[in-house]
C-alpha cells in the first residue's frame, strides 16, 4: 500500500518539496527550520535536516542520468545514519518500486557523500538515525526528484510539513543500533515493523510489533529489544516538535559469513 501511495505522489502537484525543507529543482533555497526558541534560549531539539548546499543529497543526484536509466516513476525508502558533525556513516535503501533500482542506486552512492545538519537533543548535537523517502519521474519532459523526511504513507501522499521522530544514539538514549537475533539463522535478512507512539519530548511511550518476516526468527523481538528505551528526536510539523505515532519498518541483515 506504501509504495502504491509513492506512485499517486509522484504525479501530485508541481513544486518540488522536501518536507521540512522546500527545495526547487534546480536552485535551492533556505530550510524550514525548526522555529526559534526564545531569545537567549538554547534550541532543544532539531532533527537532522538536508543541507541545501551543492553537498546536499537533493543536489547530488544526477536527475539526468536517472532519465536516462528510466524515464518511468521511480521510488525508494532510505535511511541514514548521521553523526554530530553532519556526516553519514552508514545507510541503507528498501522498499523500492519495481523498477526503481537506478534510483536505488543512485541514492546509495550519493548518500555516503552528502552533508546533513546534525540533530540536535536537549541543546546537544548527537548521533541519529535519518528516515527518508526519494521519488523521481519525468513530467513533461523535466526530471522531477523529491526527499521527504518521512515514511508515513498519508504524510507523504498529502505532502504534509511533516519530519519523522529520528531515534537518538546513546547518551540518555538506550538505542544503540540494531543487533541480529540469535534466534535466526545468521544466513538470512528480515524485516519488523513497529508501531511507536513518541511524545513531543522524543519519550517513547508506546512500542508494538506490527508485522515480522520471517515469522518466528526472532526479528521482531530483536526490534523491541532494540528500540526499548530508546530517546528520539520528536517530530516536527509546521516547524514545532509534535507527538505522533508512526510505523517504522526496522530491517536486519544477516552478518558477514
């Protein structure tokens, strides 16, 4: 159903958005940042943003070398994980629509090289996690390509200012990656789904199993195992730190042999 509402996006309106960021295709302008705190008040929280700057992944992507590859719609799930200093250690894409791997692709090489703004978590830069959603097509002849800082499906196909809760690592987080369960095989990849209820303070304050593949391999209890205790960088709408539930797919691959 997620990737059916990707497709409907991807023809919907004609302005480039990044939600949380407004970003045209070819030139782009100022964030929407968080709003300000009170004068001679530290900022509390800030999730990790795109920079809009030439090292910025929206500018990155070589959108005529994708039209190249596919003239098709493309979209892609992807996150990232950003350090206090704005780069990227590690990432990772999924859910990708059929023919989307140029996009895939695409994403995977650039993100790697791409600066982002650090989050920030009780005034402190730190370690998060960045979920993101790409899609790209051609309409009427001009590249279209888009970054939501989201995976809700009725948040992207609305095109809501709308960022998702980043998870926090370590410090007053108890979130520290993902761990493989012994449970499984060590041979094969999985996938859980949780669903999360994270007040506008980053507190998790409810945590669920949706759905786990494959079933009984222990994936989903790795995920709760995981995600217990974690601290989040709240979301934000419209600019301000809101509570929110969401459902967040958490993938685990099997270890190097």
């Amino acid at each position: 159903m997620r990737l059916l509402a990707f497709l409907i996006l991807i023809f919907a309106g004609a302005v480039d958005l990044v939600l949380g960021q407004a970003v045209m295709t070819t030139t782009p302008v100022p964030s929407v940042a968080p709003s300000p705190s009170p004068a001679g008040t530290p900022t509390k929280f800030r999730p990790i943003l795109m920079s809009t700057g030439p090292t910025g992944l929206i500018n990155e992507v070589n959108r005529g070398s994708l039209a190249e590859q596919n003239p098709n719609p493309e979209a892609v799930m992807f996150y990232c994980v950003v350090n206090k200093k704005g780069k990227v250690v590690s990432s990772a894409t999924y859910r990708e629509l059929p023919g989307s791997e140029p996009l895939a692709r695409q994403i995977r090489h650039d993100v790697e090289n791409s600066s982002f703004v650090p989050a920030l978590y009780n005034s402190k830069p730190v370690d998060a996690v960045y979920y993101g959603a790409a899609t790209f097509s051609v309409l009427q002849g001009r590249p279209r390509f888009r970054i939501f800082s989201n995976q809700e499906t009725a948040e992207l196909t609305a095109e809501n200012d709308f960022i998702g809760p980043q998870p926090v690592y370590g410090g007053e987080s108890k979130f520290l990656g993902l761990h493989y369960p012994k449970k499984a095989d060590g041979k094969t990849n999985g996938i859980a789904e949780l669903n999360l209820q994270i007040d506008q303070e980053g507190n998790l304050k409810r945590i669920s199993v949706e759905y786990e593949y494959p079933s009984g391999s222990g994936f989903g209890e790795a995920a709760l195992a995981d995600f217990m205790g974690a601290k989040f960088v709240p979301a934000f709408r419209n600019g301000e730190p809101v509570e929110c539930t969401i459902r967040l797919p958490v993938y685990y691959q099997a270890p190097p042999r």
